[in-house]
C-alpha cells in the first residue's frame, strides 16, 4: 500500500463517503455548524497538502519511513507562475458625502448679549460674498411671533441688507440672504444692537461630520450634503441583512451596526476622501455587497443609493481558463489518462474543477496542486499500476508544464550534494510553512475556535524533537509557539543557509534528527503521524468515513 494510496484512505479524497451506524470503528458525528465546517475542511486541505509535502521531503532526503512506498507520478517541471491572490468584494460612496465646494460656519451663530431667539443657518454657499464675515445685527427688538423684528445683514463687501420678521411669518420661515444661504429664527426674544456673525468660503469645500446625529441641528448638523433628502427613522437591508437607522444616530452608530451585523462586510468612514469604504470580509468572485429597501434616505445622503460594486477576484487555480494567461494555449476537449477521458471547457472550468474532475474519474490516480510550489502532481493510487498521461490535442498537461506519456515509478537517488541540499530545504520550507498556516488564527474563519483537534498532535510531535522551550532550533530548523510567532505566521520556519550547509557538511546528522535509525521517530517521522492524526481528527469532525493504512501494520 502506497503512501499516497495510504493518505487516500486517511483523507478519503473524493471517496469518502458518509459516516454510517455500520462504519466500523467510528461512531456517527453530529454535522458541525457553518463556520466550524468551513475551517475543518479548510484545515482538511491543509492536512492534505502538509501530508504531501514531507513525504517529499523524506523522499528527497532518501529517508525510508514506516509510511513510504513509492508509486508512478507526474510533476509539473517548473511552477505554473499563477497568481494566488484573492481579492474581495469593495464598494465605495459615489463622491464625497458632502461635495459643496464652498462651505460656512457655524450653523448656529450664537447672540453676544441676552436674545433668546436663535439663528439657525442653511442652505450651500454659491460663492456671491467671496470668503469673508456675514454679520447680523438686531435693529428692532422684540418677541419673535408677538412683534415684528428686524435683521440686518453686513456682507463681506460692506454692502446690508434689511430682513424683516414680521409677528404674522410663519415660525419656521427661510429667509434668503442672497448667496445659497438661509436663515430662521427659533422661539424667544431679541435685543436691539445684539450681534452674530457667520464665516463663508469660497475655496473651502464642506465636510461631513461623522459623530454629529444625522438628524441634528444648528451646531449638531452632520452637514450632509444638502439638496438630498433628509434621513428619517427607517432602515435598509445590506447583504440581506436589515440594519435599522435613527435620525439619533451617527454616520459611525450606522458604521458599528453593520459591521456588527451577519452582512458579512466591514465599513470605514474614510476621512480623507469623505466617503464610507465598504469590503466583503469574504475573498472572492462570487461574496459580493448589495443593498435594498432603504426607507431611511441614508443611502442616498451617503451616495451608496448609486455606487458600484467591485467585484472580488478568485486565486487563478480556480478562475476559468480562458481568464487566465497561464492556460492561454489550452483548448476545450478531452484529456486522457489510463484510458479514460475526462472532458474540459475552457470558458467554464478552472484548474481546481478539472482536479477535482479527474480525482473523481477512474483513472485510479490523485491530482493535486501546490500553492507554495505552484506545481501539479499526478500520481497513481497503486505501486504497479501505469500512468499514461495524455493532452490529446488540448495542451492542457503542457501546460501544466508536465511531460505526457507514460510514466514510471521514480528512483530513489541518494547522497546530499549541493543541489539535493538545495531540494530538501525548498522541500522543508514548503512544509514547515504549511504546518504554520495551520497554527495562524487569521488562517480560520473561528480564528482559534476549532483548531484545537488538529493542533494539538502536532505541538507534541514538535516538543519531542525540539524540547520543551518556547522556541528552538535544529540544523536551521526552526520552531517558535509564541503568540506573536503564530500570529506572524512563523510558528516554524527555516534558516535555509543553516540548512543547507547543515546537510552538505553533516549531512547523516541532520538525518537521524529527521528520521531515527530504526524509522520509529524523527521530525519527519512525527510530523507524518501528527498529520495522520490530525486529519483522523478533522475527518471525524466533518463526519467523513476513512482509514489509514500503515505499511508496517
């Protein structure tokens, strides 16, 4: 029984099925909630590909362990050179939430002396008085509503103008100043040759203030932009997700609820653009950032009522074909291998369907990619089966950079020169930088809330080589579990200058750390159990079926 062939039936590939009452040896598992699932099957994958990559490793150090057996396979050549990153969803204000280019203040200009009755300023600056003082002054005294009022206007020029309030106006009455802006008068008294004055501009543009309520007033006044509807009690949905919205709020109050809603989005006020910056906190094409159904008229005072959205971008493994320059010389068609052909389309499938497509054939083999070498690796399932490989006019494997034909089982070369040195450290790097990714929070949607069963075979596995210190170093291997090293993503790492000059010069040193003289322990060893474990561990959590098959059982 072949490793590879031994880690299918651990991990169960595309053949695992269901746990049943029947399943001997295992117990049926509840079924995991949402999130939980996605970072086991997350950690599942991982597993998988650690599992791989210290096999290479043991091979290209010509280690023999209780798990090897070497089986036919073809290898990408050279990495594919494909662009791994994933983008997210983002959606921003159209404009700045205010845009006016000219501005005042305050809102509400305060009288030097006793008047009781407040003026409130509105309306936006059209630039007719420059960048100066508007002064306004009580020329006839009295109660606003009772008696008949009057206000004079000096403006910047010196040119004034007379306003009169008279007991019959309607309280609420605009009263126009001739520039954009207005004025009203509240509730109460004024006293003659009492003063106030307000500043306009005509080279400073208006801003928002995020932490004033959206429905204040005078001094209180958010400063939306003004012409758009007022915000009233109401609500929107975001993402499905119904966000309520009340004239006390704040810009920020509406900015935590979402972000503290299920919508699956995180959104900034951006002071220096004044605008709000959505992202989905989800990766990818497909999550994306809508809204709907705002009764509120906040959409529109924010300018999102007409914005676009950017849509996230997939890692090119799983964009389709076509998209992607790595596989421009692909065709549609049918690759064969063993004799079955599997079909592709080059405008509907990615990399990581068409894998997926010939684990599930029956071609007897297991196709998996690389992210850190960005290599291809097809291998067959049973040591004394054929791998013939064949792109049957597509160039799908040229592409892959792998070579067609038939392929037969490798041999194991030995010795550690230079180059091999420098295989076994890229070998090691991939590794350890994988057994990192697993022991990163910010790898798991629960952060560290369901990493405890894979984990925990492995901080054993790596105290037995490395010791019980916080952090140690073997070779230029290096080991460190503290908090900051995890969140970095450095719980282990090589020194590859101290690895390699490690394996050229004590090259059987560095070999019994990496595998005992008996093949019971070792790093390797270890790691290689800890990952068997760990993946025993995921797969019973996900309720998978599967069993390992030790080749000295």
């Amino acid at each position: 029984m072949s490793v590879i062939q031994g880690l299918n039936n651990l991990a169960g590939a595309t053949r695992i099925g269901r746990t049943s009452e029947a399943t001997q040896g295992l117990k049926p598992f509840l079924p995991v909630d949402d999130l939980s699932g996605i970072d086991f099957r997350r950690a599942r994958t991982r597993l998988i590909s650690l599992y791989a990559q210290l096999e290479e490793l043991a091979e290209l150090a010509n280690i023999s362990t209780r798990f090897k057996l070497d089986l036919p396979d073809a290898r990408s050549s050279n990495g594919l050179g494909l662009d791994l990153s994933s983008l997210a969803a983002t959606l921003n204000s159209s404009e700045e939430i205010n845009a006016s280019p000219m501005s005042f203040s305050p809102f509400g200009p305060e009288w030097d002396g006793s008047s009781t009755a407040e003026l409130t300023i509105g309306g936006e600056y059209d630039g007719a008085n420059g960048s100066g003082t508007l002064e306004f002054e009580v020329r006839r005294a009295g109660v606003h509503g009772v008696d008949d009022l009057r206000i004079r206007v000096t403006e910047p020029n010196g040119d004034r103008r007379n306003y009169n309030v008279r007991d019959h106006h309607d309280p609420d009455r605009q009263y126009d100043l001739q520039n954009g802006l207005y004025f009203t008068l509240g509730p109460g008294a004024l006293v003659r040759r009492e003063t106030t004055s307000v500043q306009v501009f005509d080279n400073v543009g208006a801003v928002v203030n995020p932490d004033n309520p959206l429905g204040g007033i005078r001094n209180s006044n958010p400063n939306l932009q003004f012409g758009t509807p007022g915000v009233v009690d109401g609500s929107f949905d975001l993402n499905g997700q119904n966000i309520n919205v009340s004239t006390a709020d704040t810009i920020n109050d509406v900015i935590d609820r979402i972000n503290l809603s299920s919508a699956g989005v995180t959104a900034t006020f951006n002071a220096g653009t004044e605008q709000i910056d959505f992202i989905q906190n989800t990766t990818g094409s497909v999550p994306t950032i809508d809204f709907a159904n705002d009764t509120s008229n906040l959409l529109q005072a924010l300018k999102l009522s007409s914005a676009t959205v950017t849509p996230g971008v997939d890692p090119e493994d799983e964009q389709v074909l076509d998209d992607v320059a790595a596989f421009s010389s692909v065709v549609s068609g049918d690759i064969d291998i063993n004799g079955n052909l599997i079909s592709i389309d080059t405008s509907a499938d990615s990399l990581a369907a068409i894998l997926d497509r010939i684990n599930n054939s029956g071609a007897d083999v297991i196709a998996s990619f690389d992210s850190n070498t960005q290599k291809v690796v097809i291998e067959a399932q049973n040591a004394a089966s054929e791998l013939i490989i064949d792109s049957n006019g597509t160039g799908f494997f040229g592409a892959l950079n792998i070579v067609e034909g038939r392929v037969d089982p490798e041999a194991l070369s030995s010795g550690l020169s230079r180059s091999r040195s420098y295989a076994i450290a890229d070998a090691a790097t991939a590794a350890f930088a994988q057994l990192s990714s697993l022991f990163r929070d910010s790898t798991f949607v629960g952060r560290g809330e369901n990493t405890g069963q894979f984990r925990t075979p492995f901080e054993s596995s790596l105290r037995a080589s490395f010791g019980e210190d916080i952090r140690g170093e073997l070779f230029g291997l290096v080991y460190d579990s503290s908090t900051n090293a995890r969140r970095r993503g450095d719980y282990t790492t090589i020194d590859r200058q101290a690895l390699t000059q490690n394996l050229q010069l004590r090259g059987d040193a560095v070999k019994d750390v990496l595998i005992n003289a008996d093949g019971t322990g070792g790093l390797v060893h270890d790691l290689l159990r800890a990952t068997r474990q760990a993946l025993v561990g995921v797969n019973q959590a996900l309720g998978l079926s599967g069993t390992f098959v030790d080749t000295f059982a």
